[in-house]
C-alpha cells in the first residue's frame, strides 16, 4: 500500500502545485459535495416539486453515508496529511510536504471517499429523476439530448469534486474512485427499493434504531478485541497544522447521529398530523415555490446553530436535534404554516 499512497502523494503535489489557482473552486466542489447540502438544499427543492425523488435522496444519503461509516471502519485507510509524517517509505530522503486547508483535517479513516461516494449517490438519483421526468413528455429528442448531456454533466461534477478531496490532502486517489463506484451501486440499489415511498413511522424507527445498533455493536465488538476504531483521531490533532481545523463534526460517531437524525425526521415529518392536513390541500406551482423559498430561509437560519463541542454527549444530542428539525421544517412545518396562512387570508375574504 505505501506504493500507492507515495503515487497518490505525487498526485497532490502536482494538483497543488500546477493548479493552485482553482483553490476556490476545489473548495466550493468540496462543499457542494457534502450531504449536509443534500439535507439543506437538495432535498427541500426535490420534495416539493416531485416528493418520491426528495425521499430517494434521502434514503441514499443516510444508507450511502452509514455504509461508508461502516466499510471506513474496515478498510483503515490513511490520509495523505498525516501519512507523510508516519511513513518509512522515503527512509532518508525527505518527505513531500503537503499544504492543508481548512476541509483538509477529518477525523475519520480515509477509504472510501464519504464526499466523492455521497456526492455520486445524489447526483445518480438527480440525473435519474430528471430523465425520468423527460421521459414522461414524449419527446425523444429532448430525452437523448438530456441524456448525454445530464450524464456528462455529472461525470464533470464527479471529477471535480474526487480532485478537490485529493487537492486539499484529505483523500488519495484510489479512495474517491471507491468512493465514485461505491456511490452509484448504493443508490442504484437503494432505488429499486420501493417500500421507502410508503415506510411507515414504525419501519423509519426500527430502521433507525438498526442502523444505529449495528454500527454501535460493530464499534464495540471490535473495541472487546483490541481494535480501536477512533484511532484516526490522534493523527488528525497530531499532524494538522491547526488545531481550529480539527472539527467535531467530521467524526465517526458525529457522523452517524447526524444521519440517523436525518432519517428519523423525515419519518416525523411524514407522519405527523400537520403533514396529512396539508400534503392534499394545495399542489399549486405558487404554493410549492412558496414552500421552497421558506425552508430554504429557515434551513439556513438553522445552519447557522452551532454548538460547543467541549461535552461530547452535548454535541451528539444537538447534532442528532438539528438534523430531525432540518428535516421537519420542509416536510411539515413550513407547509402547515403557509396553509395556515392562505386559510386565514380566506377568511378574511369571506367576512
């Protein structure tokens, strides 16, 4: 493997050195491709204009992301910024240095790439939809056209975002192409389940609590033998250049409940009353646009909660509460308050 990473290694030497000045760009892709803009973005725009989509979306990034949680934890992959420190591959000579960003230091294992498989999973389920949905105007022309074009486009999309994780040293090549592959076989098979479109709140809460119970159980099993799955985390405070750089929210456990809370708000949110009072009374074009704009606003009013990470338990619980709150807020909230508001409008017309 050291081969390998030295290979990759000489990939981020060279895209830092002849592509510096796509930084911003690197940057951008890096963050686009992160599912916290799948859960703050993507899926308040995709549930309102085609439901069906929005839930796909979520049931690939919360399955995609708990698997790559899972196979992180098997693999033990490296990272380029603190494998250049520890390796013995360059005996005397000097190591390459390699520059860190502010998204450089996570904290979990490196294979596969989380950003490069779940940005390819979303992607896979957009282009799908959007094909999907040229399909059903009978026109082929414009259906082979999207098709080429919507394909390339997310083959660029993915390119860039596998360079960007290479450029800023978090990932070696090798890991974002698993991460690319692995991406697409989740959503792939996560779309011909169809029981997600009709789960009922018991199926989300069971299907929750096992995704949590077996990683938990998986985490402990290999602890009682020796194996220390955190052991990231000590390489990522000891070789990053800054310590601000080294964020709670990029571990493991972070991850898990972030995306276990994801899943258990979207169950919520469809079975809450105020859901079934609303999902039938408008489908107008205006009142699903309205419904976009106003979560779009307070899901970013909602990003904009941060919270201490000094008691890990704290952090957890909030992290877990945010994510059951960003979903609630376009599912249901959002939807109850402007039907509310369009009733009281009535109602006043009436008198």
């Amino acid at each position: 493997m050291d081969l390998l990473h030295s290979w990759g290694v000489e990939l981020v030497v060279h895209l830092q050195t002849k592509y510096s000045r796509y930084e911003g760009l690197f940057n951008l892709a890096s963050t686009v491709a992160d599912l916290h803009t799948t859960f703050f973005c993507w899926f308040p725009i995709w549930f309102h204009l085609r439901r069906d989509t929005g839930l796909r979306l979520i049931w690939v990034a919360v399955v995609g992301d708990w698997l790559n949680l899972v196979l992180k934890w098997v693999l033990f992959g490296e990272r380029p910024y603190w494998w250049v420190h520890e390796t013995h591959f360059y005996g005397a000579e000097p190591a390459p240095s390699l520059q860190q960003f502010p998204i450089t230091c996570e904290t979990g294992p490196g294979s596969p790439s989380g950003h490069a498989m779940g940005a390819a999973g979303v992607w896979y389920v957009m282009v799908t939809a959007l094909l999907t949905i040229a399909s059903e105007k009978k026109c082929p022309l414009l259906y082979k056209l999207l098709h080429m074009n919507l394909w390339i486009l997310m083959g660029l999309v993915e390119l860039v975002v596998c360079m960007s994780r290479v450029y800023v040293a978090a990932h070696f090549p090798h890991q974002v192409i698993a991460g690319v592959i692995t991406g697409v076989l989740v959503a792939e098979a996560v779309s011909k389940v169809k029981w997600i479109y009709s789960a009922s709140m018991k199926k989300y809460f069971f299907v929750t609590l096992f995704l949590t119970s077996f990683a938990m159980g998986f985490y402990l099993l290999l602890k009682a033998v020796g194996v220390d799955l955190l052991w990231t985390m000590e390489k990522a405070q000891k070789w990053c250049v800054r310590a601000e750089w080294v964020h709670m929210d990029t571990t493991p456990f972070a991850s898990l409940l972030r995306n276990m809370g994801t899943l258990f708000g979207l169950g919520l949110g469809l079975h809450s009353p105020l859901y079934n009072g609303t999902k039938k009374q408008n489908t107008s074009a205006t009142f699903k646009m309205g419904c976009i704009i106003v979560s779009l606003f307070f899901l970013q009013l909602l990003d904009g909660w941060t919270f201490s990470s000094e008691n890990h338990m704290t952090f957890y619980f909030l992290s877990f509460s945010k994510s059951v709150v960003a979903l609630l807020i376009p599912t249901t909230l959002v939807p109850w308050a402007l039907c509310w508001i369009c009733k009281k409008k009535r109602e006043d017309k009436n008198l």
